[in-house]
C-alpha cells in the first residue's frame, strides 16, 4: 500500500521545466499568494517482503521555495488490518514513522487502514486496501539502441543499452505499477599496489601494499540501490500487460558494465487514498 499527495506530481513537473529551460520555454503556474497553508504529505509502504512497515510525514512546501520538505514530528501513527490487529509506528526527526517489528510481512488479500493524529489533534485516515496478490515479472532483458548527438555541428552516433522488462497482470487487479532495483558490478584494480595513508595529517606519512597476488583485494563489488520514479500504468490498456518498460538507460562511459554486471528488479502495486477526519475531504 503506497500513500502519496497528488501535489507531488506538480512539484516534479515544475522542477522538469526548470531543468531544461535551455531547450523547453519554462511555464510559471498562477497561484494564489494567499493560499500558503501547507498541507501533509503521506508517503507510506507496505510489501509482502520482510521489513518494518514505513510512513514518512512532511508538508509540502511554496512552489518557488528551494528547499527540503519539512517532517512532520510526533504525530500518533498506527495501521489496522482486518484481522484487528493494531501496528504502532514510531517516529524519528526526519518523520520517518516504522514498526519496530522490523521482519514484518503485509499479507495479501488482507485489507490495512493508515490512521494519523498530528500533534495538533487533526486526524487523517485511509480507506481500507486491500493488498492485492503482486505477479512476477514476465522478462528482463538488454537492448542495444543508438543515439545521435551534435559535435561543431556534425552528427555523432553513440551506443547505448538499455534494460527493459515484460510484465502482466492476467487478473486485471493490479493497473498501477512501481518499479525499483539494486544494481550490483564488478570493479577490479588495475595497479599492483595502492597508497596506505597512516597520517591525515602528514601527507609524508605513507606505504604502498603489494596486492599482485591478492585476489580478493583486487576484485571489489560495487552496490548501489536505485533512486529513480520508475512507475507505469496499464488502466486504458485492455490487455493489462507492459511490453519493452525502460528500467536503466547506460551510455558512453559508463563503467558498470566493463566487467560483470547484475540488476534485482522488484515489481510493486500501487495504491493512493487518503481522507481528513476533520475538515473534509483531502484526497482520495
């Protein structure tokens, strides 16, 4: 179950345009100069994978503010099932709120309802979801593609892969996806011998560690999760299937790919309701 203000979407599109203002004429939106209430933003997950369940609280912010979102501290936030069971979250100074059962596994075909208390008493709740059963991903696979660039004027053709998946759902249950990944490679050394600083302070103060018959320490592996808003829909698509969805795009020198290279993709269903207690409708 995924939580998200559609006010977010408005932020992303404008820092869009701003950052191609180059080649695209920037739009600035008309707004009300008085209408500066902020207004929470509710950002919550729950898998089938082990893992605390996690919401994150902030405000939004003016559209022409450069800034980080501000948290929203001590508020009482807690998810139902409809089994009756009750999962306190507990926050920390970022308004990252999480169970601390930390193995915890949502369980589809059950329903969970999201109810928060700002510190202020205003209350907000979700619709009850039910978490629908996610299916696997049908492929992955790489494709050689090339794009043309300029150079003086002259056309430069470079290569580039990228890696695209298949994916359906027979059920029709599931219209709106999420994607992410941990992307993982292989970086070896290329000298026989690296720099040993003893002393920060004393750039004199060095050895140089022979590692020509050290394997291990010449064959590293490099992590890295990815921070991409990968997210697709199939709701006006009567087969419910994505074909060729572009997870990662890599291009001339990029180095992931000399050696060894490997990519977790993990498939989500997205779901987005939030109401007000008191107030009225927020969104839904």
């Amino acid at each position: 179950m995924i939580m998200k203000k559609n006010i977010l979407c408005l932020l992303l599109l404008f820092q869009l345009i701003v950052a191609f203002e180059s080649c695209i004429s920037p739009i600035t939106p008309h707004l009300n100069p008085n209408d500066t209430q902020p207004i929470i933003v509710v950002d919550g997950l729950i898998t089938d994978q082990a893992g605390p369940f996690q919401v994150k609280l902030t405000t939004t912010v003016p559209l022409d503010t450069i800034y980080y979102a501000i948290p929203v501290l001590f508020a009482n936030v807690r998810i139902v099932d409809n089994q009756g069971k009750t999962f306190q979250l507990i926050g920390d100074a970022y308004g990252v709120y999480q169970t601390q059962q930390k193995n915890l596994k949502g369980i589809p075909g059950n329903t969970y309802t999201l109810y928060i208390t700002t510190s202020d008493s205003i209350e907000y709740f979700s619709s009850p979801v039910q978490m629908p059963a996610v299916p696997d991903i049908d492929s992955v696979y790489i494709m050689p593609v090339q794009h043309t660039r300029f150079e003086k004027n002259l056309p430069v053709v470079d290569n580039w892969l990228n890696i695209l998946l298949d994916s359906h759902d027979p059920t029709g249950n599931n219209r709106y996806w999420k994607f992410d990944y941990v992307e993982t490679w292989q970086v070896d050394l290329t000298a026989d011998a690296i720099k040993v600083q003893h002393d920060p302070l004393n750039p004199d103060d060095f050895t140089y560690e022979f590692i020509k018959d050290s394997v291990v320490k010449k064959i590293c592996w490099v992590t890295k999760t990815s921070h991409e808003l990968l997210v697709a829909s199939t709701a006006s698509n009567p087969t419910d299937d994505l074909k060729g969805f572009l997870i990662e795009s890599m291009g001339p020198g990029e180095t992931r790919l000399h050696i060894r290279y490997s990519a977790l993709i993990r498939q989500y269903s997205l779901v987005t309701v939030l109401k007000r207690l008191h107030g009225g409708l927020v969104a839904e």
